[in-house]
C-alpha cells in the first residue's frame, strides 16, 4: 500500500484530504507544519507528499528543496498546494523540485488523478533507482575483477609500480609484466578506442591472451611478432569496429638490453640520470598502426642499452591529454618534463607525477583513462 504524507497548517485541508485519499485506499499520515512534515517523511520514507505552499514556518518551497536534496526521499513525488496560479508562481514551485501543483479549491476527480499519476512515476524512479544500484554494483564486481588481472608491483630484480586510473569505474586501458624464463621479462601497456565495458572487454581479451600463451608457435621474445599476431587476431570488423594502441617491450636483465616495438601507442620514455643535475632523455618508439585497424600492417623492432640508474616510463595517452582549467590541452612534451623534473627533484616518485597531474586537470576526475607502468633498473 502507497504512503501518503499530507503537510498543511489548516485542519480543515487535513481532514478533506485524509478522507478522500484514504477512500482511494492510500496510508495517509498528517502534519500541521513544514518542520513536523519534513520530521515524518524521513520517518516514514512516503511515496507521495501533499504540502500547502504558504505555512508559517517552513513554507511548501522550503519543505521541497529539503524534501529533493535527500537521497533517501528523492523519488517521493512532492505535489505543491496553492491557491497561486500564475506562470512565474509555478516556475518557482518547479525550480524548488515540486512535481506537480494542485489549486484550491480542491476538486476530488483531479486530486485523484494527480495522485495517481504522480504514484506511477514514483513507482518507475523507485525501479529505475533499484536496476542503477545493481547495475552499479555488478559494474564495481567487474571494475574489481579488472584490477583483480593486474600485476602486483615488484620490488626484485628490478622495481615495477603502476598508477591505473580509469575515467569511469571500466576503463580500456590495461597493461601486464612478468617473466619469460629468468633473464627475459615481458612488459607492455595498451589502450583500447572508447571507454566503459565495451573497451574493457577486448583489453581483458589481450590481457589473458598473452599471459596464457595461448598464440601457439607466437616468439614472444620479439616484439614486432606479438604485435603482429595481435593485428591478424583483432581486426576490428570482428571485434565490434574496437582498436587499440600497445607498446611492448621484452628487457634482457643480462645484456641490460631493451627491445621493443609499439603500434600507434606513446613513446616510452627511458630517462637516465647522469647527475644529480642531468638527465638524459629517449623517446622509445617504432612506427606501426594501431592493431585492428588495418590486416596486413607490418610491426618492427627497436632496442637499445639500459644505462645505469635508468627509469623506463609507458602510459597511455590519458596521461597527457588533460584539458587545464584555462581550457587548453596539456601536451606530451609538457608530460616528459613533468617527468625529468620528478625524477631529479624526487627521485621520480609516480604519487609526485600523479598529484601533478590531479593538479593541473580541470575536472573531478579525467576525460581519459590514466595508466603509468614506472620500471627502475638500478
């Protein structure tokens, strides 16, 4: 049975709209003013509240707007009594949160008609209210399962850590490292078109792929090889039109040598530092398009020696294209140096270049996904 919670300072109005709506077979609770009305809708949580707009007190405005900012009550459908009837009164009423009015005097075939119109919408804001809370909770599981896959960080031979933050709860970016025998380690880092579940799913698809082996014949010693088998596996006309940028590097721990072959993706950065003054900078980066885009593309290899006291950074593209608050795009260039600046002046902790980054971004969260895979040799 719907709840009604009726709010007027006139006992008269209290007792008429009791005794019709209750012939309409509603639970109907009364109050005499905007303070009591507000006490006994928290309480009792109505479905539909009937409030007098002039009250001494609180008045039916007052009693709306607190009414619509409580999230427990915010799918009661408030109606405004009034015996105001011009334009600009009900775009006050309707700018407060009311939902609909109701003039006096009050006439029972309207009354109920409200009522029961205004009871259908409440009934479709509770239902739509309660598949967002499932929804949201099956979307928080997955966001959980997600981060479930990633790697933890590693602290020996070499120093692995990450900052993986998706635009929304699923994001498209995902990235992996672990080792192929004792001296080879595989690290990559890709970002999938789009966001949301439907770019999460072919990252995941590429995640467990690659960490299962299961290309056979694939040498996932060579870069270039990887890529392409990814390009002939995901072409985007059967993967629902998504593509997607990677870098992926294979690190000879022996030889301290760094192969690598990227599609479409963000240079790697490998900083090394010379002094405490110095640094010197290396863009890692092969041509190649994105994989899925096109069949046939050819992938090739790069590599180059690890200096002493080098750090290796790979992230996607979220990390540089923030929008600042004077409304301009922040550049990759701008991204480096943020990068040479926190590695001289804090020994390149990813929080420092995290908290710049927060910093310079003008909204709550970011546009893009952010990753940022940080890999010390020394």
């Amino acid at each position: 049975m719907f709840q009604i919670l009726v709010i007027d300072d006139d006992p008269a109005v209290q007792i008429l709209l009791t005794r019709m709506l209750e012939r309409q077979g509603y639970e109907v609770l009364a109050a005499s003013n905007g303070e009591e009305g507000i006490a006994k809708a928290i309480a009792s949580c109505p479905a539909l509240i009937i409030c007098d707009w002039i009250m001494p007190g609180l008045n039916g405005l007052e009693v709306c707007q607190y009414i619509k900012a409580d999230p427990q009550l915010s799918t009661t459908f408030f109606i405004l009594l009034t015996s105001l009837d011009s334009v600009a009164d009900r775009v006050k009423g309707l700018d407060a949160g009311a939902d609909d009015f109701i003039t006096k005097p009050i006439e029972q075939n309207e009354l109920q008609a409200r009522v029961r119109a205004g009871l259908r919408l409440h009934q479709l804001s509770r239902d739509l209210q309660n598949q967002k809370q499932i929804l949201e909770a099956e979307l928080a599981e997955a966001a959980e399962y997600v981060r479930s896959l990633l790697p933890p960080p590693m602290t020996h031979p070499l120093n692995i850590n990450f900052r993986f933050i998706p635009s929304r709860q699923l994001g498209g970016d995902c990235f992996d490292y672990y080792w192929l025998d004792s001296d080879y380690l595989a690290i990559y880092l890709l970002d999938t078109a789009g966001h949301g579940l439907r770019a999460t799913l072919p990252s995941i698809s590429v995640l467990n792929l690659l960490r299962s082996h299961a290309l056979k014949g694939l040498n996932y010693y060579q870069p270039s090889d990887v890529l392409q088998a990814l390009n002939d596996t995901f072409q985007m006309n059967y993967q629902n039109d998504k593509y997607f940028t990677i870098w992926y590097g294979v690190y000879n721990r022996v030889k301290r040598q760094l192969t690598y072959a990227s599609a479409g993706h963000p240079p790697a950065v490998l900083v090394s530092r010379k002094s405490l003054t110095s640094t010197k900078v290396k863009r890692l980066r092969t041509p190649g398009m994105p994989v899925g885009m096109f069949p046939q593309v050819k992938y090739v290899d790069d590599f180059c020696n690890i200096e002493e006291f080098s750090s290796l950074y790979i992230f996607s593209d979220g990390a540089y294209e923030i929008t600042k608050s004077d409304g301009t795009l922040w550049t990759l260039d701008a991204f480096i140096q943020m990068i040479v600046n926190s590695q001289l002046r804090f020994e390149g902790t990813l929080e420092q270049i995290l908290n710049g980054l927060i910093a310079l971004n003008s909204k709550e969260s970011f546009d893009d996904d952010l990753s940022i895979i940080q890999m010390k040799f020394d």
